[in-house]
C-alpha cells in the first residue's frame, strides 16, 4: 500500500517518515518546495491547491497528516480530508491534539467546546478531528505535549536555563518517536478505527525538567528564561506555545493510568520515560561537539 504524508517537514511527520522508510514502506510525501528525502517520493504542492492534492493522492491507500497553526488551518485540513475521501483512499491517519479520547458525536461535541474555551488557538485542529472522525477508516492520534519541545531550547539549556514555562502543576510529555510508532501501527498495522491517546509515562513540571537536565548535562539548569528569545521561532509560533504555556500553567495535564495502559498496549511496549530523551540528547549533542 501507498502511504501519503503531509507535514513529513515538521517533528511529527519527519519521524513518521523515518518509521515508515525503516519498514520498507511506499511512502510519498507533499511538500511545498523540492525537498530531497531518502527513501520518500515527494510531490510538491499545498493543502490549498486541490491539483496538487489530487497527485499526490494519486495511487494512495493510507493517508497521514499533521495540521500546522495557521489561519486557514481548518479549512486546509478539511480540503485535504475530501480529497482523500474523493480518491478512494482506504484509511486516514490524523495526529490532533491532546483530549480524552471520546467518541460519541454528542459527548465530543460538549468537549471541544470546553476545550475551545480553555484553549481557542486549538478550535481548528478540534474541528479536523471532528471531520477526520467522520471519514475513511479514521485513526484519530491524540498526543500530550512533545519530549522533543526541548530541541528548540538546547541553547539555552546549555547555559543554564530552562525557559520551557509548563509550570508547577505537571505535564504529561511524550517521545515524538512513541507517536511515530503508533502512526506506523495504525498505517501499517491491525489498529482498528478510533481514537487514541499517545501519552508518556508521568507528568512533570518545569522545576523537574531543568532538574532532569542538570543531572544529565552535570551542571546546573534552573527553571526560567525568556521562550521566546531561546526557541528563535517566528512570530505565529512563539505566540501559540505561549497561549499553550498559559493553559498548562492553569490546569496542567495529569496522567492518568488507564492511558499510560491505553498507549503501551498501542505501542506494544511501555512509553519512553523523558529521562531517557534527555540523556540520549544530551549524548547526540555531546557526539556532535567531538565531531566538530
């Protein structure tokens, strides 16, 4: 079977892409500009271009996308999902964002409009969700916030600082390759239709991750520092991980066991610990300076 990605450029979708090449896979990818990707055959194009959807679907059975903060994000999404849907493919596979995995049309309903309050900047990637549950064979991948938010941050972790402002209440995070997986399962395996929480085994707060970092580095980190400043995104970006800051500083996201259940029995194996992120990091990073 062909598989189509779209946001293989993105942490998501790249260890997607790595998974599925590993495997042996047919892989095709959409990108926008001619983009060189071992083992992947591209068609450059936009979600917003229905010509360039229609090739890269093309032959395509399998279907898994990533929705990028934008102003248009719904409607992209949605265009993507119908032409999916017009080309027959057999499943689609839709990393969204982190909520109990509810599927009953009402009980979702009232949920997405609770989360819209608590955090509006997600009111789009909720309602491709809702449209992708509506669709082709969906597998609808509900991950918590990514071990790999850290990589934007090295920097600054490096000297001292770690300015990722989850806050004191504790975060569940995962490992980015742990939803790889499970986006290969549900492509590639005998995941039946639904939705399903990918999250990593503990929550923690922003005081634990710097505290984990100086173990590892063997120097001191403290939390705190600018964001912003450290992670050198553009404007939209800086602004949609502060608003998730504000969100996760108010409420946190505990972890629940019946999801940490729920997620090792769809990787076949327990979630990767974020300690272990962190070394494996800390030893890539330590690689890298030799090298040089």
């Amino acid at each position: 079977m062909k598989t189509l990605l779209v946001g293989v450029t993105g942490t998501v979708g790249e260890a997607v892409a790595r998974r599925l090449v590993a495997a042996k896979a047919d892989v095709r990818a959409l990108v926008r500009k001619p983009t060189a990707i071992a083992g992947v055959e591209t068609v450059v194009g936009t979600l917003e271009d229905r010509a360039s959807l229609a090739r890269a679907l093309d032959g395509v059975q399998r279907v898994f996308f990533v929705t990028p903060h934008a102003p248009n994000e719904e409607a992209i999404g949605n265009a993507l999902v119908e032409a999916a849907e017009a080309a027959r493919v057999n499943r689609i596979v839709f990393s969204a964002a982190y909520s109990p995995p509810v599927w009953n049309r009402a009980a979702l309903w009232l949920l997405h409009a609770a989360l819209g309050v608590i955090g509006p900047h997600y009111r789009a990637k909720l309602a491709v969700a809702r449209r992708v549950r509506r669709s082709i064979d969906p597998v609808l991948l509900l991950p918590s916030n990514f071990y790999q938010n850290d990589d934007l941050l090295l920097a600054a972790i490096r000297g001292g600082q770690y300015p990722q402002a989850i806050g004191a209440r504790g975060v569940n995070r995962v490992d980015v390759e742990d939803i790889a997986v499970a986006a290969e399962r549900a492509l590639l395996g005998d995941v039946r239709a639904g939705a399903y929480v990918v999250v990593g085994p503990r929550s923690y707060t922003q005081a634990e991750c710097a505290e984990i970092w100086s173990e590892a580095l063997g120097r001191r980190v403290v939390a705190g520092g600018e964001f912003g400043a450290a992670a050198k995104l553009d404007e939209q970006k800086t602004r949609d991980f502060e608003r998730t800051f504000r969100v996760l500083q108010k409420y946190g996201v505990p972890t629940k066991v019946h999801e940490v259940e729920a997620t090792t029995k769809l990787l076949g194996r327990a979630p990767r610990r974020y300690e272990d992120y962190v070394r494996s990091r800390c030893a890539v990073e330590e690689r890298r300076e030799h090298a040089v």
